[in-house]
C-alpha cells in the first residue's frame, strides 16, 4: 500500500496514528537538528519532520530531496508546535520514521506553486508539469463539477446520452472543417464533426425525442482566448417542442449548475432581448449586462453645426460613463489612442465632460455652444460628473467599436466584476445574411434553423428580413450557447437551400440523407448547445477557456507539449495516397 492516507485529510483526530503518505516534494528546509518537508498531492499539503538526534541517516536522507521527487514516507501523526494557519494540514505534522525514494526528478523549468515564475508558452510545453499546481487543478476540477451536474440535471429531465460519430462528411456549416484522408478509399475524405447537428436531428426522427452528449467539436478558424481548435459542448435535441419548451428547460439547467457548483440563486426568470434591441443597445448579440452605458443616437443632434466628421458620419453614437468626469486629459488621449487601435479601428474619439460645478466641457467646443451641449447631456441623461464619449461612422461598425470601448470602460471602472452573473437570452436573430464577396446569402446560425412561422411569406419576397426561430444564452458579455427550432419539412428546407445557393443536385450530395430521412416522419424539434469550456470559465470568473482545458493549444493552433501539428513520413503519405505541391 503507498499510502494510507491522502496529504490533504491529516488533521488533529489522526494524531498518534502510524499513517503512510505518498507524493511530490514542494519544498525543503534544513535547520540543522531538523529537517522539514513539505509534501503535496491532488488533496494537499503536508509536513513531514525529520530529527537528527533520533535517525541521522534518514535526516540525511531527506535533506539529498530535491523539488518534485516522488517519495513515500511513514510516521507517526503528531500536532505541530508551530502551527500554519494557511493551511488545512496546519494542525499537525508527520514523524518520519521510513523514506523510500519512488522517483527522483530533475529541477523543472519553472517553480511549481500556486504562483509560479513560469511564462504561458513555457508551461504550455510543459503542461504535465503545470497540472500540478493548485490553481491549475482547481480549474480543471470546476469543469468536472459542472460537467457531473449537467449530467445529473439532464438525466433527471429524461434526456438520453447518445454517441454521435467523428468521422463524418464534410459539410458547410459556417466554419473551416478539419478533414481526415481515407486509406481505404483513396483521394476521398472523412471530416471531423463541427457540431452532432445533422446526427442529433437525425436522432429525433429516430424518436430518440431528448437526447444530449458532452461531446468534443472540431472548427479550423483562427483562434483567440475564447476559442479553441477543439472544444466542447453540451449537445441537446428534443421533439415536439417549441421555442419556448427549450428556453425553460435549458435556463433550468443553467440555474440548477450555478446553484450546486458557486451555491448562486437566479431570481425569477432570465431577461430576454431581441437581437435588433440589443446591437441597438449594446451593439453586440451578446451584451454584458453587468452595467449600463447603453448607447445613444446623436446623429440629429449633432450634424449641421460644421463639424465635418460628425456631419458627413453616417451615425454619431454615444456611452455615457457615469462618474468618470475625473478622467484626466492624458487618460483621455489613452482612450482615444485605444480606439484608433487596429483591432478597433476607429479614427478618433469626442468627449464631453459634464463637470461637478455643472459646466460642460467638450473635445468639440469650437462647434457646439452650451445649449447644443446641453442637449447631448439631456438626451443621453448625464448628471455632473459623468463624461461622455462619441463615435461616429458606419452604423454597424460604429457599433461594434462602441461595443469594445464600452467593455473596456467597464474594465477601467470596475465594473465587470468576475463573482457577478448576468444572463440574457438574445432571441430573433436574422435567418440570413449577405456576404459581398460571394454575393449570396449565408445562414446566420445553420442551414436548418426554421425561419418565424410568422415570417415564411418573407422568404420569396425579402429575405434579408426574416427573423430565426433561433436563440443564445448571453453572459458577462460572452455567449454560453446558442440553438434554434429546426426545419422539419423536405419542402421547407429545400427552399432554405435555394436561398444559400444550392442546386437541387448540391443540396442532394451534401444533405441528401437528412431530406430523405424527413420523408419518413420528422416530428417537430429543436435544441441547444452549451459551450462547455465556455460556461465553465465565465463560472471561475476568466476570459480565456485555455486555462480550463487539460491540454489546450496555443494562439497558433499548435500543442507545444508534443509538438503537433507535425509531418508524417513519406510511406504514410504514400499509404493515404497524398502528395503536397
């Protein structure tokens, strides 16, 4: 047996007790007589004495331990003269009286502690040695928490666990697929799943009516800290519902996981919000509603004065930033130079500083008097000490820079605080929308969400108007997932099809085997799907989902730990029947 007992349970009751434990050495402290060690697994830390005057051999033993040995030690439990408070162990220490060595290690690259000297791209390649610390571990054990009470919520609510396949077909769903040569049928491709969509709606004509998987997906699209090569969701599917009978089964999953993982209460039911309200609002489909800033339109008030960047704008749009007058020049020249950022992109910055005297001072006095300023105020309900910032330009991309000002004023002031949760469902997203470069119309979400029964005439006359049965759940300005009622009827999809611009022929080799499949009694159904690493990072109060994936990839798509992607030798490649130019 290498141990009796786990470094983190030892406490006061086990004192006298002869006790075994196995694990890491965090650290070492040689004060002459005594030798003390610091010993870590998964649940904890412990201390482990050795005393000169009654084993000197084993003292000297222990002193040869370097960082990280794996040793296996047995004594007797005894309370510490000197207590830690820090930790839970702190009660008590352990007298060794046998050390066996199970491993020696070499000095690793970076110090391993909850506060560590090691830069991301270092752990990254050695993630292994990185899951050690505390706080990696606590991440990863959030995730397996959420992950059990989905599990057991879903289960309650008689939802199946369904396998869906990997190898699959490739088809255009919006993002790159990652594909896969066949050996056995050469110059011919299995590609790797970006969702279970067409399995899962498969699985309803099945009569599988609720099925769910915690399911692995596979998107070749650039990446950022929200965004992985490979990522996880909560898949679910069920029959004979409608939009309404997905919202409440799915906002009682989120509500039952906050209340056994953080012990948090939702109050009464999630706000909703249209898509069209909130890129008016927020100029985003997935606001934080943490905070307020809603934008306002200064379009009207502000043209015609001669101020040529405002009166040839398309748009002027303003935040107003409550209590934040006291903003320093220099901190507005910051703001501004943020803006013009590239990843921004605006091409400046107006402000308007409502002052605690009740005078008004403005980036832009030359061309407004007060009484236009007032205006301004009043319309976008300013008081003495709040500041106002302006943008201006084309509706949609003024939006989406006010929206990243927006949240980066709320990091600024504070007021996107990680322990607060606000959900929103955003719901009638547009069914299509134009791209310019292949002059066609894309599916907003996926080629078989249901258009608003209410808007099926508009599908022949104006497209570009019809509304989606479809839905997100928005959090802390991230989206946790998203899904719509889905098209059950042959002749309806096929006209979707049309609209995406595919031939009869396309829409038959592509999708021919989920048309068919409807020809055979497909009830009505819909779903949703959750970003597992997603929600499991906004519940730990972090942007990035890498830290919550055991082995994740870098900014570059690549895994420096076993150094892949990689090549493959030549009889591989000739095996699969591939050349590279």
């Amino acid at each position: 047996m290498y141990r009796t007992h786990t470094c983190g349970e030892l406490r006061l009751s086990h004192v006298n007790e002869e006790i075994t434990v196995s694990g890491w050495v965090q650290k070492s402290r040689d004060l002459g007589g005594m030798t003390f060690i610091d010993l870590r697994d998964r649940y904890g830390i412990v201390q482990l004495a050795f005393n000169m005057d009654s084993d000197s051999p084993l003292c000297e033993s222990a002193r040869k331990l370097g960082r990280e040995f794996v040793v296996q030690a047995k004594g007797i439990v005894v309370e510490r003269s000197s207590k830690n408070k820090n930790i839970p162990t702190g009660d008590i220490e352990i007298v060794v009286h046998e050390l066996n060595i199970l491993n020696a290690a070499k000095t690793p690259p970076f110090t391993i502690e909850d506060e560590t000297d090691g830069g991301d791209e270092l752990r990254m390649q050695y993630r292994y040695l990185d899951l050690r610390r505390n706080p990696v571990q606590q991440k990863l054990f959030l995730r397996n928490k959420v992950a059990l009470e989905t599990r057991k919520y879903l289960d309650a609510q008689n939802f199946m666990d369904v396998e869906t396949p990997v190898l699959i077909k490739s088809t255009p769903e919006g993002a790159r697929d990652f594909v896969v040569p066949s050996r056995m049928n050469q110059g011919q491709f299995y590609a790797l799943p970006q969702s279970p969509q067409t399995f899962k709606q498969l699985l309803m004509v099945s009569g599988i009516d609720r099925y769910y998987q915690i399911v692995k997906c596979f998107r070749d699209e650039d990446l950022r800290a929200d965004r992985q090569p490979e990522f996880t969701q909560i898949d679910c599917e069920m029959s004979f519902v409608d939009q309404e009978d997905i919202l409440r089964t799915f906002e009682g999953l989120i509500k039952h996981v906050f209340k056994a993982v953080l012990n948090i209460d939702f109050e009464g039911e999630f706000p909703r919000m249209t898509y069209v309200e909130a890129m008016e609002k927020y100029g985003s489909d997935k606001p934080d509603i943490r905070f307020g800033m809603e934008f306002n339109d200064l379009t009207i008030l502000s043209q015609g004065r001669g101020f040529v960047v405002f009166d040839n704008a398309p748009s002027v749009l303003a935040i107003n930033a409550e209590n934040a007058a006291e903003f320093t020049r220099k901190q507005l020249d910051e703001l501004t130079d943020w803006v013009k950022r590239p990843q921004i992109g605006a091409s400046g910055l107006v402000y308007l500083r409502y002052n605690l005297d009740g005078t008004l001072k403005s980036s832009v006095d030359k061309f407004y008097d007060t009484n236009e300023l007032q205006k301004w105020a009043t319309q976008t309900n300013m008081k003495p000490g709040d500041l106002l910032l302006i943008l201006c330009g084309d509706l949609d991309k003024t939006r989406k820079q006010l929206n990243e000002l927006r949240l980066h004023l709320g990091n600024l002031l504070g007021l996107r605080k990680s322990n607060e949760f606000k959900p929103l469902w955003v719901l009638d997203f547009p069914l299509l929308e134009w791209d310019e470069n292949s002059n066609r119309w894309h599916a907003m979400h996926h080629p078989f969400t249901s258009p608003k029964t209410e808007d099926f005439d508009l599908l022949a006359t104006n497209p570009g108007k019809v509304r989606a049965n479809a839905y997100d759940l928005a959090m802390n300005g991230v989206e946790l997932g998203g899904g719509s009622i889905r098209i059950h009827n042959k002749e309806l999809q096929a006209k979707m099809f049309e609209l995406l611009g595919f031939s009869p022929e396309q829409a038959q080799a592509q999708f021919g085997f989920l048309m068919n499949a409807f020809e055979y009694g497909a009830p009505p159904h819909g779903g949703l799907a959750f970003g597992l690493d997603r929600l499991v990072a906004t519940m730990g109060g972090s942007e990035s989902i890498r830290d919550y994936i055991a082995f994740p990839k870098n900014n570059s798509g690549r895994d420096t730990m076993i150094d892949a992607p990689s090549t493959i030798d030549d009889s591989q490649m000739t095996e699969l029947g591939i050349k590279l130019n």
